[in-house]
C-alpha cells in the first residue's frame, strides 16, 4: 500500500464553493495548481500565489481514487477588515498620543457591534495632576 501525503479536510462550508465543487470531509488534498501539498504551509502558499477570483485546480485523493476539482477562490473580508476602511488619516489622528483612533459605533455593525457597548464620556476639562481617582480627560475615555 503506497502512502499518501497531504492535508485532511476535516470541515466543509455546507453551500460554499468547495462543498459545491465536489470537496468532503475526510478527503486528501494531494496537489493545488500542479504543486504538491503534503503539508498545511504548503497548501497555504499554493493558495497565496493563486489569483483570487480564479477557479482553484485541487488534487484530492478519495478512498483509493484520486481526483481533480475544480475551485472557485473568492475573497473573504472579515466583519472587522472594515475597521480599517473606517480609518482616515486626516480625520483619524490623536496628534497627542500619536494614534489614529476610530469611532466602533460607527464602524462595526452585526454580531460585532455587541462588543461597542461601552460608555464614552466626553469632557474638556484637564486631567488633575495629583489625583488618585480617574477623571475625564479632554480626549474620548474608552
């Protein structure tokens, strides 16, 4: 019995592109565009240097079968790259902590938005020099 070396799929996104391609649970990817894939950095690389938006060749091996599918590779932004589209240099700078800050509520909405929940308090007093308990500041207290 020859061994066989690659990488175990052990989840598929049910009605996604690789479930839609033919890819199971259980199955060896073997090969991606012609390279070998025998061990997860490997597949990570041949799936870096493909260009999104084209369809993926996958060698699967399957039981004693071996097979070629055939994968659409589309972006997938996560809900918190948005957090970096919010971000606007000009807008965005705390010139006295040399930052550049966004507002959360704004920026994030759906599940993520749960953890924009908190109090901001505003003021444009300055912050006491010899005080032990905090007060607020004339910058957004978060």
């Amino acid at each position: 019995m020859r061994r066989v070396y690659g990488v175990i799929v052990s989840d598929v996104i049910p009605g996604g592109p690789a479930e839609a391609a033919g890819l199971k649970i259980g199955d060896i990817l073997v090969g991606a565009d012609d390279r070998p894939t025998d061990t997860l950095p490997a597949l990570y690389a041949a799936m870096y240097l493909h260009p999104i938006d084209e369809v993926l060749k996958i060698a699967v091996k399957r039981g004693s079968e071996q097979k070629t599918l055939y994968i659409p590779v589309l972006e997938h932004r996560d809900q918190m790259d948005k957090l970096m589209d919010a971000v606007d240099p000009e807008k965005s700078l705390v010139p006295r902590l040399g930052i550049l800050a966004i507002d959360l509520k704004r920026a994030v909405s759906g599940p993520w938005s749960k953890i924009c929940e908190f109090p901001m308090e505003w003021s444009s007093s300055p912050v006491p020099q010899n005080s032990s308990s905090p007060t607020p500041a004339s910058e957004p207290v978060m």
